[in-house]
C-alpha cells in the first residue's frame, strides 16, 4: 500500500509509475516503491 517503504528497491532502467501519486520515474537509480509502481514499458529493478 505504499506505506512501510520495506519494498525500496533501485531501478537500473526504464521508466515506472507510481500509482499513488501518478508521478513517473525513469531515472537509473532511483529508489522505487515496488508495490505501487507500475512499469512502462520493459523495466529492470535491483532486487
Ligand atoms: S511500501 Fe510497504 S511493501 Fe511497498
């Protein structure tokens, strides 16, 4: 649900949204919200 932040992860590429916020993300390294992020096209995340 968007809100103990344990599923922080760092997105090596492509772009994600956040469902919540409706923000989008495409910058590598950025540190994501796995349940609430959405993919745009093919992603890849550091898990
Ligand atoms: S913020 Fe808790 S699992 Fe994603």
């Amino acid at each position: 649900m968007g809100i103990c932040h344990t599923c922080l992860c760092s997105l090596e590429s492509g772009a994600v949204k956040n469902l919540q916020t409706g923000e989008i993300t495409d910058q590598a390294g950025a540190m994501i919200q796995i349940c609430v992020s959405a993919p745009v096209g093919d992603v890849s995340v550091d898990l």
